[in-house]
C-alpha cells in the first residue's frame, strides 16, 4: 500500500472534495441503477462519497470500504452525524483492500465507486477486482485528479531550491577539485497526479488500464473543477503546505548539508511570495483558496 493518509488530517480538509462526491452522486443517479441497488464505495475515507449518495438515494445498499480502521470509525461517526442512525444502520461499513475483494462473490454490485482512490492503489489489480465484483452491465466509477496546484506549485518550489542551492554547492565542489553532478530534486511522497496526463504521470492512463481489465471501451468521462477551500487565510496556506513538504526536506538537507528547519523556512518564504504575487485572485477575503483542482470522473462499465 502507498503511504497512508493520516485520518485525523485529511477529516479536517477533505471537505474541498464536496463538488466531487456530488458529481458521483449525480452520476449514479443518472445510470438509473434498481433503487435497491447494491454499491461498493472502495477508499471512502471518512465515509463522504456513502454519505452524500445516500443523502440523494436512501435505499441503496452501500458497502463502504476503506484500508483502514480509523477511516472506517470516522466514516461512521460521519454518516451517523449526517444521515441519522437508522440510514447509518444500514451501510455495511468494512475494512478492505481495493486490490483484495476476495470477501465478494462474482457479479455481487451494480456499481463500484473510488473517488482519489486510484492514485493509492495498483491500479490493474484493482480494476480486475472490480470487474469481477460488478453484475454483468455494472458500472464503476473513478475519479482521478488532473491538475492540483497545492500540489505542482509546492514541488516547483522544491525543485527551484534545489536547482539555487545545489548550482552554489557544485560551483564550490568543482573549485575543490569534487564531482560537481547537479542530481535531481527530491520528489514529494504523495502523488496525487499520477493519473493525470501531466510530467507527475508516474501510473499509467486510467482509460488504457481499463479496457485492460476488461471494461467497454465505450465509457463515460466528465471533467470536474473547483476551488479548494482550507478556510485559512495566506499563512495558513503556507503552513499547511508542510504536510508535503516533510518528506522532502529532511533528504534534501542531507543531500545539500543544511538544515531541515532552514529550507522549510525559505520554501514556506518562496511559496508566500509566489501565491501573492501570482495569485492574487485567490484570495477571498474571508479565506485564502489554494487554487483550483482539476479532477476527472471515469465511468466504466462491465
Ligand atoms: C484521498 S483519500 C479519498 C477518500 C474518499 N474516497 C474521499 O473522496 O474523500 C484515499 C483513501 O484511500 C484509502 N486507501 C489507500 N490505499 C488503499 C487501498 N489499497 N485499498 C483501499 N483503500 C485505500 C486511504 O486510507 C484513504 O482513505
């Protein structure tokens, strides 16, 4: 499994994702499923894809999923919350590998859904299951990202470091009579665009991968955008930006001999100047967004 997400963050940001579980929830609707349609949400976090169908469509049957336990409690604290305890009663909520759906027969869904869930996962593994446990004509839905500027802005800064820093240490390497390679930049952890038709492309074609496993070729695709909304203002945003940057900077200090604390205050100083220079537009008075994500939705079907 990739690295997992931390439940107690991602509760408190995944909220942005709203027009996202909306655009699933519509999708469904519109494939006219039985109302007592059989659905397995794989990689439902704290549970708000289950919760925001279920709001729409009450009487489908929702096994909701995820590779770890404390999602799977958040997503029933959430679901309780929201939809009460007699809908909640009814979500079969489990503990789950979308790579491994060995707990369901054949042809047991009428549709599938993984919103950001595929960038986690092996992909082909995970699409043959998800054949295997659709009904014959059963759908299934994804939804990647394309473009995330919290994402490609942070890592732009990162490279620009190391390009400023490492061309000084080389120039003084080289005066030493030392190897001078310049290297590459360490890379954030967390891929979010690996799906997407971008440089970050580290995982393959989502349509490609499908028809792979088996899916129509004739499939549906609906293209998403939207702000992504923190409810912070412009420091906030660049504070919050550490949850990607800690797994770079400790490698890159070693690799340029500075210390951790140092680069995370100039990254955090680059990224300050850069979001107000360039993006003035993204603030809103009240809050500063992190820009405007771009997500795609794949709808496969059997
Ligand atoms: C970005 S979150 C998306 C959560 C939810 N679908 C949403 O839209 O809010 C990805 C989720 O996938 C889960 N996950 C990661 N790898 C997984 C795997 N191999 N099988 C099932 N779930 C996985 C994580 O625990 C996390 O909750």
């Amino acid at each position: 499994m990739a690295d997992a997400i931390d439940p107690a963050l991602y509760a408190k940001i995944f909220e942005i994702n709203k027009p996202c579980w909306q655009t699933v929830s519509d999708s469904l609707k519109k494939l006219n499923l039985p109302s007592d349609a059989k659905i397995l949400d794989l990689g439902a976090g704290p549970a708000e894809p289950t919760a925001t169908i279920l709001a729409a469509t009450p009487t489908y049957k929702i096994t909701c999923t995820d590779s770890q336990e404390a999602m799977i409690e958040k997503g029933k604290m959430r679901c309780t919350k929201k939809l009460g305890e007699e809908v909640t009663a009814e979500v079969n909520f489990v503990v789950a590998l979308a790579e491994d759906l060995s707990a369901y027969a054949d042809d047991t869904f009428d549709a599938v859904i993984g919103t950001y869930l595929l960038m986690f996962v092996d992909c082909p593994k995970c699409l043959a299951e998800v054949k295997r446990v659709l009904k014959p004509s059963g759908y299934a839905l994804f939804t990647i990202w394309l473009q995330m500027p919290f994402f490609y802005m942070n890592q732009a800064i990162v490279n620009d470091m190391w390009s400023d820093f490492r061309v000084k240490q080389t120039a003084d390497e080289s005066a030493s009579g030392g190897s001078a390679a310049l290297g590459v930049p360490p890379k954030i952890v967390v891929q979010p665009m690996s799906l997407s038709s971008t440089q970050y492309n580290t995982k393959g074609d989502v349509g490609v991968m499908a028809r792979e496993a088996g899916f129509k070729s004739a499939f549906g695709i609906t293209d998403m955008a939207y702000d992504w909304h923190m409810n912070l203002d412009l420091d906030g945003l660049v504070g919050v930006s550490r949850i990607l940057t800690n797994g770079v900077m400790p490698k890159m200090a070693e690799q340029l001999g500075m210390e951790v604390e140092a680069l995370h205050l100039e990254h955090a100083a680059r990224l300050k100047k850069e979001i107000s220079e360039k993006h003035a537009d993204w603030d809103r008075g009240s809050e500063w967004v992190w820009g405007r994500g771009e997500a795609r939705l794949y709808t496969l079907q059997k």
